[in-house]
C-alpha cells in the first residue's frame, strides 16, 4: 500500500528501511523523503516504524 503519494513510498519500502536501520522518522525522511513534502504520511508511517521497533525489540528478547 502507498503511504506517500508524494514521493511513492509504499508500506513495504517502509519496512525494508528500518530492516536496513532506520530507527527514527528522521531516518525514514533522509532517506525516502517520507513527510518531507505535503506531510499527510507522517501518521501511517509513524504506525509501521513504530510497530516495527516493537517487532525487532520482541525478537530480540526472545533470541537473549
């Protein structure tokens, strides 16, 4: 699913960012440029870093 129309970033491309470390929306800005134009994707991908993080942060309780 897109999440910025602006710069066609989609959920997955999203997801393979914060794989590859991005830890921040700062990140996901430099990188895709999410939120740096009209700023409506700021939410949904604020959601998908977020639950993310929860995700790499269980993973690595259960591997410790």
């Amino acid at each position: 699913m897109y999440i910025c129309l602006c710069h066609g970033v989609s959920d997955k491309k999203i997801e393979q960012a914060i794989d590859d470390g991005a830890r921040s929306m700062r990140d996901l800005s430099s990188e895709l440029k999410v939120g740096s134009q009209c700023g409506k994707c700021c939410n949904c991908a604020k959601k998908i870093l977020n639950q993310k993080l929860i995700d790499i942060v269980d993973v690595t309780d259960e591997v410790a």
